[in-house]
C-alpha cells in the first residue's frame, strides 16, 4: 500500500510537470486563479485528502500548492482569508514526505527551500502525519494524516504567449 502511494505521487509530479497550457481568455492565467510572478493559484473550497486534492489539481493542470518564499507564503494565506471571511482554516499545501520521513518533496518538483513550519513541527505524530497543511489555529505548516479532509490551493506555471 505505501509504495502505491509514493508511486501516485510520483506520477501525480510527473503529470504536473509535463501538463499542457491551460486555455485562457485574455490573460496568463485562466478565468478564477489569481497570478503572482509567475505562477497561478486557485482556492478549492471542497474538503479532499492529500491525494484527491493533488488528481483534482491535476485535473486542473495544476499541482497542489507549492510555497518557496514568505512573500508566496503570504499570498497563500490572504487567498486562504479571502474564501474563509477573514479566517484561516486548515488547507493543503503540496509538501509531503510520503517517500521517505523528514525527505520532504513538493508535489510539482519546485526545490523546497523555505518553510513556516510551527514550532515542534513537523513531527510525524504517531507515525502517521506524512502531508503538510496550513493550521487555522496559527497560520503555521503542520504535518498531518494524508487522510485527513482539507480544502486546497492549486499551483499552476503562467501561460507563455509564444510570438512566431
């Protein structure tokens, strides 16, 4: 069971590596997902477990959230507030040590050089608390069970207009 498990999150990478532009009307990002840099994000306010909430961002052509800076990390929290009426509640981040513990990967392959983790975290508590999310208790990242039900963020590359 756990290597069919790092095996879908290694597939569920690949997919988001090599997804295709999504179509967009008039912009870089499509309709709903809000752009910084160069990336697109969108809410989903549909509680999922880690790897339902990684298919439906795949769906989307998109991964779970990835965070590598503070300023990232503050546009992922005020989407948070802005879909929950000023409130943070509980929600999936990509970052996960399914593979190997305290091994930790993004989802999508971006280099996972930044954390807010909350103090004693992560601490893979009872042995089972392998996917990170953002707690509503303190805005900080948590390890917790893949299992657990979250609404998610979804991380998607800008689309390049190509000039020929």
């Amino acid at each position: 069971m756990a290597f069919a498990f790092c095996v879908f999150f290694l597939l569920g990478g690949i997919s988001g590596l090599l997804a295709q532009p999504w179509p967009s009307a008039g912009g870089p990002c499509p309709q709903d997902w809000t752009q910084f840099d160069d990336h697109c994000y969108i809410y989903q306010d549909y509680p999922r477990t880690f790897g339902d909430a990684e298919r439906v961002c795949s769906v989307l052509h998109a991964n779970l959230v990835s965070i590598s800076s503070p300023v990232e990390n503050a546009i992922v929290l005020q989407m948070i507030r802005d879909a929950n009426n000023g409130d943070i509640i509980d929600t999936w981040t990509g970052l996960h040590d399914t593979i190997q513990e305290d091994a930790f990967l993004w989802t999508d392959g971006r280099p996972f050089n930044f954390d807010d983790f909350a103090p004693g975290e992560p601490n893979s508590f009872g042995g089972n608390e392998d996917c990170v999310d953002i707690e509503g208790d303190d805005a900080l990242w948590h390890d917790n069970p893949c299992e657990d039900e979250n609404p998610f963020i979804c991380i998607r590359d800008v689309k390049v207009e190509r000039k020929h």
